[in-house]
C-alpha cells in the first residue's frame, strides 16, 4: 500500500505532461511523508538540493552542453555534410549514406538528439529531396541518424545514467565508441539495402572531382580535433571527464570565433539556452534523489533483486526481459524520463545478476535510440517533421527499415558485452 500509490500518482501526473523532474520529487515527498511525516521531507528537501548540486561530476553537463551551443553556432554540421556528399553522393543512395556520418561526426560534438536531428532536418534533408529522394525514405534516414548523439561521446544521456547509477562517467563515454559506430554501419548498410530493392528512393548525385573532394576533407579537421579534446584526453587519462568537458568548451568557443558567426547576440543566446538546459537536467536529477531516498527506504530495489533470484532463471533471460521491457517503455514515455524512473530500480539488479553496468548503460541507450522513432512518442520523428513539414506518418513510414536494423545492431551489443567493453578495458 505504501508503495502503490506513489507509484500511481506517478504515472498519472506524468500522463498530464507535468515536468518529471518536479512529479518525481512532489510524489518522493508525498512517499517519505508516508512513511516518516513532515519531519523525514523536510530534512531530505534541505539537505538533497546543495548535495545534489554540489557534485563535481555534475559539472560536465554546463560544459557539454555549452560546447553544443557552439557548435550549433559554428554552422560545422552543415560542412560535414558536404564532405559525406562529395565522398559518397555519386553512389545511389551516397546522400542518405552522407547523413549517416554527418549524424556521426556531429554526435561527436553535440550530446543531445534532438538538436541532431533538427539540425541534420535543416541541412541534409533539403538536400536529398532535392536530389530526387522519395520523402519517407529521406526523412526516417535524418530521423535514425540523430539518434547517434545520443551514444556518441559527448553524450548527455550517457552522463546522466552515469551520474545517477554512479559509475566511472570517463569509461562509460568510451564505451560508446565502438557500438556507435555499429550503429552507423548499419544505418549506411539498411540504405544500402533498400536502395538495392527498389533503386528509384534515392537516385544518384553528380560526381565530384578529385580535388574538391580532398578540398573538403579539411572541414573534418576542427571536428576531429573537438572529438580530441573530449574523449581522447579522457582515454588517455591527461583529464577526467569534467576537465574534458571545460576543453571541450573552450573549443567549440574557438570553432563558433573562427567561423565568423559568432557576436554578442548569438554569445549570449548560447550561454541562455546552455543554462535553461542545465537547469532542467538539474531538476529532474535534484527531484531523481528525492524520489531515490523514498525507494531506498521502502527496499522496492531489494525486494526486487531477491524475488527475480528466486525465480532461478537464467540471468540471460532476465536481461532479455528488461530490454524488451525498456522497448515498450520507450514507446510511451520520454526517454529522459525513463532513466531517471528506472535506473534507480534495474541497475542494482543488473549488478547482482552479473552483469557490468557500464555495458548495461550502452545498452539503455541503444534502446532508448529505438525509443526516439518508434510512435506514438518518437521524438526524433516529430522534429524531422515538424523541421520538414513532411507528413508525421511519412516520418514513421521511412524509419521502421532503421527500426528493424537497429534491433539487430542492439542483439549484437547485448549478446557480445565485449564489444562494448573492450575499449574501457584498455584506459589509462
């Protein structure tokens, strides 16, 4: 009884669009005020805020996400597209292949999905529908290909699981590495194949001569070099991911500087909506504690780990189960939200099943990228369609090939854990 109706008032508030970091910390103090009155809520809701707040780690998030900021400004995303097009538009298909590594490249410098996604919708999508591409197939390409922001270092979402499931943030960065680029593989290799069955979704570009294709090899540059300052001084160990992440903002501040785009206007806007980013993250981890101190004293999580042991199943089986679990979820809830509810719970029994949670956060969000296409929440398809003004049905329509694909990329990363685990293995 106790644990029921939080539980319910939950999900009920969070159906009426209320914000999930105020419904949880609201539903945590009506659950700790269940079990030891307005004496228990009012020493956590003092003490929780500066706690929360005062963690170090917690900085990477300001830093990461004002290097986006600046790398929205510096117009980079737009380059990198062009270099994909003049390496790969000759090819049928070359422009969506094109996407899939612009997704790549700028998921390397920009940790969020959605900025992706609307991104890559204002740039690449044009782009192929001019060339001839049937709409669907063009925008379910751009819709999967912003999802790889969400896996790629710097990823925000990857930090958030590592700073509520409290493991090592550098490694876990690191472990996406190579599955995300499994995961580009396959977006490239699902074009391939339905250019393959019905050659007239994507036509072929102009060829490109020699010397402006390595011409525009030099745009890579600046991006390789950000991508260096991020994650190759975190697995070198020269600095921890919070010292990355001020590198990686001052250098997203060169890149905006030296593209001539930046001013005081669109300084000030960067430093605007980096902050209001910031905050929102920092309410929904500050109402995430709340809500984890009521869990931890009504023991759901080791209730939950001792009855899933008593069942005397394979752990395998019950990794199956929670990935199928986290497929659902994902259609009817953002995917913010299904870490902050759900972490707190499954990584501890994740942990006393044997699995590593840093493998296991790789794995969340491989399926959290399936969770941005599929309806009825697919944010990623909104925002290519609300950018494109294709039909949001269209959208759908043309990502459920990526869908089908990505499925396959996911059973390999969960069957196969050193795939994602041998890179982490070998940090310094």
């Amino acid at each position: 009884m106790i644990t029921t109706f939080p539980i319910v008032a939950l999900f009920i508030l969070l159906g009426l669009a209320i914000p999930v970091g105020l419904v949880m910390a609201l539903v945590g103090m009506a659950g700790l005020h269940s079990i030891g009155g307005w004496d228990m809520v009012s020493g956590i809701v003092q003490s929780t805020p500066l706690s929360t707040a005062g963690s170090y780690e917690l900085l990477t998030l300001p830093m990461f996400l004002l290097m986006a900021e600046f790398v929205l400004i510096s117009g980079v995303a737009d380059d990198l597209f062009r270099a994909g097009a003049a390496w790969t538009g000759r090819v049928r298909g070359g422009l969506g292949m094109a996407t899939a590594l612009a997704g790549a490249g700028f998921g390397a410098i920009c940790g969020t999905s959605t900025a992706a996604a609307a991104t890559l919708s204002a740039t690449t999508l044009p782009a192929m529908i001019k060339q001839g591409y049937r709409p669907d197939v063009a925008a379910g390409v751009v819709a999967i290909s912003g999802t790889l922001s969400m896996l790629i270092p710097p990823s925000v979402a990857l930090i958030i699981y590592g700073l509520i499931a409290e493991v090592n943030i550098g490694k876990l960065l690191v472990a996406g590495i190579v599955p995300a680029m499994i995961v580009t593989f396959t977006i490239i290799a699902t074009i391939y194949v339905l250019v393959l069955r019905d050659p007239s979704v994507a036509p072929a570009g102009p060829a490109v001569p020699w010397a402006e294709k390595f011409r525009l090899l030099k745009v890579t540059g600046p991006v390789l070099l950000l991508f260096a300052f991020v994650t190759g001084t975190i697995y070198s160990g020269i600095a921890t991911p919070t010292e990355a992440s001020a590198l990686g903002a001052l250098a997203g501040f060169g890149l905006a500087l030296s593209s001539g785009k930046l001013n005081l206007g669109t300084f000030r806007k960067a430093l605007v909506r980096a902050t209001y980013g910031t905050c929102m993250i920092m309410l929904i981890i500050l109402g995430a504690t709340i809500f984890g101190y009521y869990f931890a004293l009504t023991q759901i999580t080791q209730d939950l780990i001792i009855w899933v042991q008593g069942l005397g199943i394979s752990p395998w089986i019950v990794m199956v189960m929670i990935v199928a679990f986290y497929l659902v979820l994902g259609c009817f809830m953002d995917q913010t939200a299904i870490l902050i509810l759900t972490v707190p719970v499954i990584v501890p029994l994740v942990v006393a099943l044997g699995f590593d949670p840093i493998w296991f956060g790789v794995v969340m969000i491989v399926t959290a990228e399936v969770g941005l296409l599929t309806p009825p929440v697919g944010l990623n398809c909104f925002v290519v369609s609300r950018y494109s003004g294709i039909p949001l049905s269209e959208v759908f329509k043309g990502v459920l090939p990526h869908i089908l694909a990505h499925l396959l990329a996911l059973a390999l990363i969960v069957g196969i854990p050193e795939i994602t685990l041998w890179l982490p293995s070998h940090m310094n």
